[in-house]
C-alpha cells in the first residue's frame, strides 16, 4: 500500500494501551532484545505521557489500525519528540515521514524556538532521515545508570534533606513550581518544565526533588518513579534535572545529586539519567560519581544550535 493511503492524527484514548505495545515491539525488534514485548519491563513511555497536557501523541493508521506513533513534548520554548514507533511490518514505506511531517507541523503550531530529539548515534537510516527534516547531530547523550546504597529512612528524617513538591501544601508548592521555571527561564530563555511538573504531581508518577539555600532554590529533579511511571518500580528516572547557574553552579550541580539519589535510595532503587556531553563540567561530575554510561546517543537540534546543551549548563535530560 501507498505511503498515501496511510493518515496521521492524534491518537485516541482506546489506542493508548497498543501504541504502548507498539514502542516495545519496535524497540525490542530493532535491539535484538530475544522476546521484544519485555522491553523496558514495567516502565511506561506512552500512558503518562498521553495523561500530560504539554504532550500531543500522533498516531499513524491504516484504516482503523494503529500502525505507529510518534511523541510531541512541549518544555516552554523547546521542544522534543520520541519515541516515534512503527510497527516493524510497516518499516520502510514511509510512515516514519508522515509522522514527522506532522510532528513538524505542531511544533510550528505552538511556535518553539529549539528543537530536538535523541536517536542511536550508530544508525546511519536514522540519522539521514532526521536530516531530512532539517535536524542536526551535535553531541552524544550518554544514558547512565547508579545504584545509591538502600536507606529506607525517610527523607524528611534526614540531615540536609532535600524538600520533595510532594510534601508541600498548595501555596508554597505553586511558589516552588514558579521558581523552577524561573530557574529554568535563566538556563534557556523561555525553556519550562511546569508543566511537565504539574503532570508528575496530578498523576503521581514520582516526585520534584528540590534543594535551597537560605529560601532560595538552587536546583530541581523531576524524578519518575513508581507503578505505571516512566521509571516503573525498580528505577528512579531522572526525566529532566537543573541547578541554578553562574558562580558555585558546580556545587550546586552536586548537592542536586546528593538530593535526588537520596530520593532513590529511600525507595531502594537505582537511578537512570542522561547527560548531553557537551555539559563538560556536569558530564565529568556525574561520571565521577560512578555512573555507568549503559546507553548512547546523539542529540539532533532544529535549528543547529547548542540550545541548553553547553558548557555552562548544568542540566539532565535525554529526550528519548
């Protein structure tokens, strides 16, 4: 059949449960993993997402089947998408394009200045065919993964414990959202998590770590985890982590791993977060720490241009 006699649009809520069964499917295909549906476990890229406001699923159909998604996040100013899955009978006819030509045309919709996505550095086919629509490689992200020594104490018993969203009533929560987001606004002018935040928090998928000095925040982890998360029961996924820049931002960079590795360890788990190389200071820092690199890829931006992925930027993330 015809690339043309495939549709795009946004994906239904009776699909979600398939479109999340299709992202396994693909992935463990194309990784060689022995049984592809146990892909990630019990970790859940697609129903989270679909819950969150700053999220569009596009779904691919031939007729009423659902053949392949792709996911559209907003951060503010910047924007990602992934994972963009196919089902592997449907790969090589175009399906990927029309995704991405609608992936495109939202991202104009909602009018970001940046771009951006993670794929695997060593697939040439994937690399091109971002190209196509005007994406550049730039650095590798590194996704690495440390296991914190289990301390059930809870975290508000601790010396220097970190303050999680979760523990605070509604004014000073809002106080807390404002300040990550003016945190964030320094980092990459417009760039904003609040939603992704206020998600997390709705649907407690897992918590906000904050740290501060003297009232004022110096950083902030959105870390999933739990039951129908994007980490599951076994991982703390550091989806998106920033410290407050300028004079001390390393140290403050460090107490921010202090902070959500306690946040792990109180839950008895390991951590996954990803780093963009071109953070020198914060990529040597966290690999200090002994984190071990158990995946890699490349960051492409539209336009080509380093975003909140530079030297002076401490922050975690990856896209994916």
């Amino acid at each position: 059949m015809p690339a043309s006699q495939f549709k795009v649009a946004l994906i239904k809520r009776s699909e979600v449960e398939e479109a999340d069964r299709i992202v396994r499917l693909a992935f463990g295909t194309f990784l060689g993993v022995p049984n592809p549906s146990d892909f990630m476990g019990d970790r859940n890229f697609m129903t989270p997402r679909w819950h969150s406001p700053n999220v569009k699923v596009l779904a691919a159909r031939e007729g009423n089947r659902l053949i392949g998604t792709n996911v559209v996040t907003r951060w503010g100013s910047f924007a990602f998408f992934g994972p963009l899955t196919i089902l592997p009978e449907y790969w090589d006819r175009g399906v990927a394009k029309l995704l991405l030509q609608s992936t495109i045309s939202t991202f104009d919709r909602w009018g970001v200045r940046h771009t951006g996505l993670f794929t695997f550095a060593q697939s040439a086919k994937h690399v091109s065919l971002y190209q196509k629509f005007g994406y550049w490689p730039r650095y590798l992200t590194a996704i690495m993964t440390f296991t914190p020594e289990a301390n059930p104490t809870p975290l508000a018993e601790r010396t220097n414990a970190p303050v999680l969203l979760s523990s605070l009533k509604k004014s000073p929560r809002e106080l807390a959202i404002q300040a990550c987001r003016k945190l964030s606004h320094r980092i990459d002018k417009g760039l904003d998590l609040t939603a992704e935040i206020r998600a997390v928090h709705a649907q407690r998928t897992g918590d906000v770590v904050l740290t501060y000095t003297r009232g004022v925040l110096d950083a902030f982890a959105v870390c999933m985890h739990g039951s129908g998360s994007e980490g599951g029961e076994k991982t703390c996924y550091v989806k998106f982590a920033a410290a407050r820049g300028g004079t001390g931002a390393g140290e403050r960079f460090d107490g921010l791993l202090d902070a959500f590795e306690a946040f792990a360890s109180s839950r008895g788990v390991s951590v996954e977060a990803g780093m963009n190389s071109a953070r020198e200071d914060a990529y040597r820092r966290i690999r200090s720490r002994g984190y071990q690199v158990t995946l890699q890829g490349v960051a492409m931006h539209r336009p080509h241009a380093e975003g909140f992925n530079r030297a002076d930027a401490y922050v975690i993330d990856d896209w994916r």
